[in-house]
C-alpha cells in the first residue's frame, strides 16, 4: 500500500496523451519506497485515472488487455484513439467555417481562435485552411514551394484581389482565363521573391 500512496499520477492530458505518459512514467520512476516497473500495476493506476469518455475510446483494451504487456498496449491504443478523436473533433468544429464575403486572412484567424484550446498542428490547421478557398485558388497555392498558414493567407488574399468577380469571370473567353492565370502565376513568383528577400535580409 505504501507505493498506492505515495504515487500522484497527473490529471489525463486529451490534447497531448504522449505528454501525459511520459510524466506518468516519471512519477512511476520516482515512486517510493521503490520504483513501480511491473507492467499491471502501471497500467492499473493508467485505467484508474482516466475520464470515462477517454475509457470508451478503448474500450475492447480495457475489457480484454494484453496477458503479457497490459501497459504498453493501452499506452499505444490510447496515444493513437485520441489523436484519430482529436482529429475528428477539430474537423467537426471547423467545419461549418466558410470563406465567403471575407478575406482569406480573416478566415485564417477565425479558424485559429475556433480551435485555440485544442493544440491542432500547423499541417492539419493548413489542410482545412486550403480546403476552404476557391479551388482555383487552391490549384495555385500547391505551385508554392515551403508553403505556410501565413504565407497561404498572404497568397491568398492577393489571388482573391486579382480576381474578377464570379459574373465576369463566366463571362471571359479562354483567352481570358489563360491570361488571368499567367497574372496570378506571376504575382506568386512576385510574393516568393519578396518573402526571399525579407529572409536573407535577417
């Protein structure tokens, strides 16, 4: 009993469940009067201390764990269920978000405050970014080479200022639309030119 009580295993981390292991394995390191290494008992206090909507999401681990190695599957299963739920609660929360009247930038930071509590990865926040702007839009910014949310937002904007508006664009002949296409091809070369400059000028 005497491990029982001197171990204090911190409040479960949903936005980073790798984080929280780690410091769960610490605490097991620093667990008096000895060291708690058997791979039951750290995955008893694991089960003890999650929230019950993290227990459902492993739920077949937990009514049948590992003979062997019961920690480290539910440490493995746990890490990659969250991030799979992770993923689905951003894309859910910013799906409603469109572009419409507003500049692409303003969408860009509205996106950021919606998902502020949830940690999301400038990879995955910059893939839902992409997939709200006009696909015309998103056919040029895939041309862009070290592509960020900020340098996507940057782009972005200056496409959607160039561009006609949707009546004139139906009514342009294909002459037309190749010719706005080589104007905004050369506005990004323009954009990348002066973002390198501002680089070396560091």
């Amino acid at each position: 009993m005497s491990d029982i009580n001197a171990v204090q295993i911190p409040v479960f981390n949903r936005s980073d469940p790798g984080l929280w292991f780690v410091m769960c394995e610490s605490t097991f390191a620093l667990a008096t009067p000895k060291a708690i290494t058997e791979s039951v008992t750290k995955y008893n206090y694991i089960v003890s201390h999650l929230p019950p909507d993290s227990a459902s999401l492993i739920r077949d681990v937990l009514m049948k764990p590992d003979a062997t190695d019961p920690y480290s599957q539910i440490k493995k299963e746990l890490i990659n269920r969250s991030g799979e739920s992770s993923q689905h609660e951003i894309r859910k929360l910013l799906s409603g978000e469109e572009l419409g009247n507003r500049k692409p930038s303003e969408l860009l930071r509205n996106m950021k405050r919606r998902a502020e509590s949830l940690n999301v990865a400038d990879n995955l926040m910059l893939e839902l970014f992409l997939q709200r702007l006009p696909s015309s839009v998103q056919t040029i910014l895939t041309a862009v080479s070290e592509l960020t949310l900020d340098k996507a937002a940057g782009i972005a904007d200056r496409i959607i200022e160039v561009s006609p508006s949707p009546i004139e664009t139906f009514a342009v002949s294909k002459k037309n639309e190749q010719s706005l296409e080589t104007k905004l091809f050369l506005e990004i070369e323009k954009l990348n030119k002066r973002i390198d400059r501002l680089s070396f000028s560091r």
